[in-house]
C-alpha cells in the first residue's frame, strides 16, 4: 500500500477544498506573510496559467521568472519551466512542494572547475610548464 501524503497532518484532497485563510494558518511564517501581503499581476497570471494547465486546456509548456511563488496545493502535478538566468528548468511540481517557493528547486549556479593557468595569469604561473 503506497503511503498517502500528509501535509502536517492533513490529506492532500482536504488541503485542495481548504478556504485559503485555514490553509495561510498552516504555513509557515514567512510563507504566510508573502501570501498575506497581495498577489501582483505577474502572479496572477501565472495562476491562471496553472489552473488551465491542470484542467487540460493550456497546450503549450508553463514558463516563468517567477521564482518567489508559493507552491499551493492546487498546483500539485502541473509542470512549470522555471527560469535559472541561463535557461529554463523544468520542474514538475509534487505534494512534498506545498508551501515552498518554486525558486527552491532550480539551482542558479553550477559548480566551478578551474583549469590550470594560462599565459600571463600571474607570475607565479610563468614557472608553471604550458603543454
């Protein structure tokens, strides 16, 4: 039997028919006071993207800058690419999600792999043999 997810206790169904004021009460603080302060324009339309894509009606992919939106529990299985300030990363979004930001999960740095120096790089580098 697969286990069911639990957000602090309550089932996903009842977290989706939840009224929006019980379901701020069970977020964290910060996550609370983004939500509680307004949603812009940009925002908004992503929402509204979102709900056409899980009722089927959007046929072309979810993209966005916004990284600062809160991951409520009516977005759970819609895919959104998200922008990393290089290219856009799919994330398709799963209960585990509710109440974090999208931004948290596309990283926007790689790591760094030095290579060895070049010419005139330093002077402790004119000792070091060029192949």
């Amino acid at each position: 039997m697969a286990k069911k997810f639990e957000y602090k206790g309550i089932l996903l169904k009842e977290l989706e028919n939840m009224s929006m004021d019980k379901l701020f009460q069970l977020f964290p603080a910060r996550a609370r006071r983004s939500l509680t302060r307004g949603i812009t324009d940009g925002k908004r339309k992503l929402i509204e993207e979102i709900k056409q894509a899980k009722t089927g009606k959007l046929k072309n992919p979810i993209k966005t800058h916004l990284r600062d939106l809160i991951i409520l529990p009516y977005m759970v299985g819609v895919q959104i690419n998200v922008f990393s300030g290089k290219e856009f990363v799919p994330v398709t979004i799963v209960p585990e999600m509710i109440s974090h930001y999208l931004g948290e999960y596309v990283i926007t740095n790689k790591r760094v792999s030095h290579g060895a120096p070049g010419v005139g790089a330093s002077r402790s580098s004119l000792y070091v043999p060029l192949k």
